[in-house]
C-alpha cells in the first residue's frame, strides 16, 4: 500500500531514495517516510499560505518561521537555567596522578604478581620517594618511562575503581592498598589536585541564551508538526509508532 498525504502520494523510490540519511535509526524506513511526510505537509502548507519558490527547504524555513515565531530569550530565563544547572558550567576537579601496574596475565602465575605488588608497595611506604624508580622497574604500564606518571585527569576519563581512588586521596598521598582493575593491580599516588572552578555567568549568557532559544524553537516546531499531523488525511502509515522528528 501506498503513502499518501491528503491524497498525494510519496512513492516508494521516494523513501528508498531517502533511506540512506536515516541509516542510524531503529527503522531507517520508517524514519525515512515520517520525514518526507513531514516535508510534504510542510510544502503543503507552504502553497496555502502562497509562499513562493523553486527550493523546497527555503519554502519549508519560511512556513516554519511564519508559523512557529519565538521571542527573545529573557535575561531572568538564562540565569535561572544557569543557577539550576551548575555542573554545566565546572570545569570540574582534577588530578594528576601516577601508578606501577602489575599485570596477571603476564608470565608469572597470579599469585606470585600479587605477592609482587604487595613487596612494592611496602618497599615505597618506607621509601615514597623511590616511586617513579620502581614504577620503571616494575610496571607493565607503557607510563613506566615517565615514572608512572600519568598527568592530569578528570573524572570518569580512567575506570570505575580508578576514578574511585584517585579522587579520594589528597596531594602527594598514596593509596594505602593495591587498588584491582580489568587492567591489573595498581600502586596508585596523587601528585597534585585542582578543584573544579565554575565558569562566571557572563561568559556563558549568550550561549545559554541561544540553547533556549533553540529549545523553544524546537518545542514550537514539534507542536505545529504535531498540529499538522493530526489535522491531515495519512493513508499507508502508523504515526502512532514512528519515532518523533524534529526539522530545522
């Protein structure tokens, strides 16, 4: 069975044609038809409002800006969105950490790395400072040429248990355990720490600003669209089940 659109149809080497821009969604056809009904409703509507033109895209730009005006966004708007959100606007902690890594697989038998680990990291609790010499004698990390130094690091960059550790130790202190990861058995230390710094509003209002806007232009298409669609004749295709679709 056919598309049809209040009786015009959109063929199916219309939708095939179409199918390739849509090749990440669940459906790429369904995706596909939903949005070349939504172009022709769009057109339609277009020809009723007597808006001129070869180009299809700019005819639809200039329904959707007929029909889908928004005013300026308020200052009080931006603000209140940057005082609600205020892990948009940090930079976030950091630390730059290092660690000699023992890894399990290698050719010793698990037993014996950890036995290994344990000796390393005793030997380092009577000697800290022999940290970057045993990190080149005994980490399978490729870190171990820099003394298993790993630079700066933010939150959720390394592994669970990793992140874990690092941001619970203070600067220059090591953790007092073998920390386990996928990777292997860690000596971890934290060289350094920088808190997390909140970026000033008046550097980002006018980015807040054009997200609202964008918001707001994209809930009032959605409406019109939804508006549209409801009022149509839709002949050959669920709606109902299609995924929403946005047009900018």
């Amino acid at each position: 069975m056919s598309i049809t659109v209040n009786g015009l149809e959109i063929s199916p080497a219309k939708i095939e044609a179409e199918m390739p821009r849509h090749h990440d969604a669940r459906s790429p056809f369904a995706a596909a038809a939903h949005e070349l009904i939504l172009r022709e409703l769009l057109l339609q509507q277009a020809a009723l409002l007597g808006v001129a033109g070869e180009d299809e895209d700019k005819r639809i730009h200039a329904v959707i800006a007929a029909q889908c005006p928004v005013g300026e966004v308020a200052g009080q708007a931006c603000e209140a969105f940057y005082q609600s959100n205020p892990e948009k606007f940090s930079s976030g902690d950091m630390v730059a950490a290092s660690h000699i890594l023992f890894d399990p697989r290698d050719a010793r038998q698990e037993g014996e790395v950890e036995a290994l680990a344990q000796q390393v990291l005793n030997a380092l609790k009577q000697a800290p400072q022999r940290f970057a010499e045993l990190a080149q004698q005994h980490s399978a990390c490729p870190s171990a040429g820099d003394g298993g130094s790993l630079g700066t690091l933010r939150r959720g960059e390394t592994v669970p248990e990793f992140d874990a550790a690092i941001f619970s130790l203070e600067a220059g202190q090591m953790a007092d355990g073998l920390v386990a990861t996928d990777f292997g058995l860690h000596i971890i230390r934290v060289d350094s720490r920088e808190p997390g710094r909140t970026v000033p509003y008046a550097m980002v209002k006018d980015q807040i600003a054009q997200f609202l806007q964008h918001q707001a232009q994209s809930q009032a298409l959605n409406r019109y669209l939804q508006t549209l669609q409801e009022a149509a004749d839709i002949q050959g295709f669920d709606l109902a089940s299609a995924d929403p679709l946005w047009l900018a």
